[in-house]
C-alpha cells in the first residue's frame, strides 16, 4: 500500500545488524535476557549509524535491567537500568525492522512504574515481537496477523479496504499530524467476534480496537465524503484467505525491479510461481473470496450482539 502523506523515515539496517536486532527480540520475547543483551551488542558493535547504536544500546539496558530484577533479584539497578534504556528509545523511531517500538516503550514504562511500586509481574513483561510487522505491506501483516494464537477462536477475518479513488482514512501512523487523514490506495486489517474488534497495527487508536469504535473514527462517516473515496470493504474469513491469497510483492517494485519500500523479512505468501492474487482482491465485484460490504453495512454487522 502507498500513503499520500510524509511517512516516518525509516532507518535502514544492514543485515548482520538486522540479523542480531531480530535475533536478540527473540531471546527476548523468550525470557533470555542476557543472551539477548549479547545479541544486540553483537549489533551495535557492527554499526556506525547513530540511531541503531542509540536503539540498540536502550535494547541492551533494558534486557540487562531485567536480568537484574528476574535473576539478579536487584530491584533497585533494575529500574535505574529499565529508565537509561528508555531514554534511549524515547529518541529512536516508532518502528524497527517490524519492532513495535512505540508499543514496547509504553509497556516497558508501565513495567518501570510497577516495578518502582513494588507490582511488577514478570508475566507482564512485553514482548518485542507481538506480531509480524512492515510499514506498506499491510496485507502481508493482516495475513499473519489473522492466523495468530492471539485470534484463535475468534472467527478472524480480513477486510481489505479501498475505493474508487484514494481511500480517506484518520488515525494512521503515516499521518503528518495527529488531526491529519492519510490517503491510502487500499488498507487491510482483520475484524475479530466475541466481541467485534477491528486489528489494524498501522492505527493510532490502538491493537485492537472495538470495531465500532474503529470505523467511526477511521472513516468518519459523519463527514460525508464524495462517494468517489467512499469506502469499499471486502470481507474474507481467514481460513477462505488462506487457501485463495497469494502476493509475490511486484505490486511493490518499480518498473527496474526494486522495491518502492523495503520487503518483510519473512518469505513472500504463496508458492513460488504463483501468481499475485491481491489484484483481484481489490477489484470490485471479483467474486475471488469472501463478501463485498459499504461502511454502513459493515457498521450494520459489527452492532450484532
């Protein structure tokens, strides 16, 4: 997907960088503090850049700060070590190489505030990693995001979101400002039951969200747009998507064959060879998967009890 709006910039990371970055989110995320707090000096030994040594080196205080309270059993270090991390990452960019790291500072300063009150619970703890994530590749996220443990139960859905036109949409990160729309050539998140929530990890208002809620903010139907950018929702559940959805990325490469963004790390979705279906996702009236919806049919469903 592309936005008509400044975006974030985004720090590119060469891959042995990249490679200790994500290695050591995964120690991390699977309570091996100090291992990851080598990992990620792994990395900023590799780097010049001022912005991945400044992340990482808040990545790698953290991780020592709670090595400090879980197996240290030092409190008191742990805090000052959690607060120098912190500082750190306050100055770094919200995302990372698919590193919420604007989630993970609010979490990691909720810990601090528990911990300094003598309430933390290690299960409280974030993770780096909660899911898979990359700026503009937002059917990509959607996909994964629909097949996780998180969602099980839940009849997940992906609704793929466009318009005759660009379609207007509030409460983006792309966004210049707060009070600002983006206009994206499509979008794509995934709708949840028991209760109705809308998961969009490019929204501002939060992961998730109540459906209601979501919609009202993000399209502002009270606005009453030209139809032209009126939004047009394909509803897919996720098993449907599954077995239909396939997308080699070249909807993302300029006519040399490089990407107009960078690419996930992880494998593109389908087989090798197959062709892109995401094309025909955003068609109109393409019976490929799923059901076709307007905002206020979709208003309509997420009022269901």
């Amino acid at each position: 997907m592309t936005a008509r709006a400044s975006v974030y910039p985004r720090t590119r990371v060469p891959d042995p960088v990249r490679d200790a970055l994500l290695r050591g989110a995964e120690l991390h995320d699977a309570g091996a503090h100090f291992a990851a707090h080598e990992a990620w000096e792994r990395g900023w030994q590799r780097t010049a850049d001022p912005t991945l040594r400044r992340v990482l080196q808040g990545l790698i205080q953290i991780a020592a700060g709670y090595h400090k309270l879980l197996v240290q059993r030092r409190p008191l270090p742990a805090a000052r070590l959690l607060a120098r991390g912190l500082d750190k990452l306050d100055a770094g960019p919200p995302t990372l190489d698919g590193l919420d790291l604007a989630t993970y500072r609010a979490a990691t300063r909720a810990c601090l505030a528990a911990l300094e009150r003598g309430e933390l619970d290690p299960a409280a703890i974030p993770r780096l990693m909660p899911f898979l994530y990359q700026p503009y590749y937002c059917e990509e996220n959607a996909y994964h995001l629909a097949r996780h443990p998180a969602l099980a139960g839940r009849d997940p859905a992906v609704i793929f979101i466009r318009a005759a036109a660009e379609c207007v949409m509030w409460h983006q990160r792309a966004a210049r400002a707060a009070h600002e729309p983006v206009l994206w050539d499509y979008h794509v998140v995934v709708l949840a039951r028991r209760p109705w929530e809308i998961w969009d990890l490019d929204s501002t208002l939060g992961c998730p969200v109540p459906a209601l809620v979501y919609l009202q903010r993000s399209f502002r139907p009270e606005l009453r747009l030209r139809p032209r950018h009126a939004p047009r929702l394909r509803v897919v559940p996720a098993a449907e998507l599954a077995a239909t959805f396939a997308s080699d990325r070249s909807h993302m490469r300029t006519p040399d064959g490089s990407f107009t963004q960078p690419p996930p790390a992880w494998p593109p979705i389908g087989p090798p060879g197959v062709a892109s279906s995401l094309e025909r996702y955003l068609a109109y009236g393409d019976p490929i998967a799923g059901e076709e919806l307007d905002l206020a049919g979709l208003l309509a469903r997420v009022r269901e009890p």
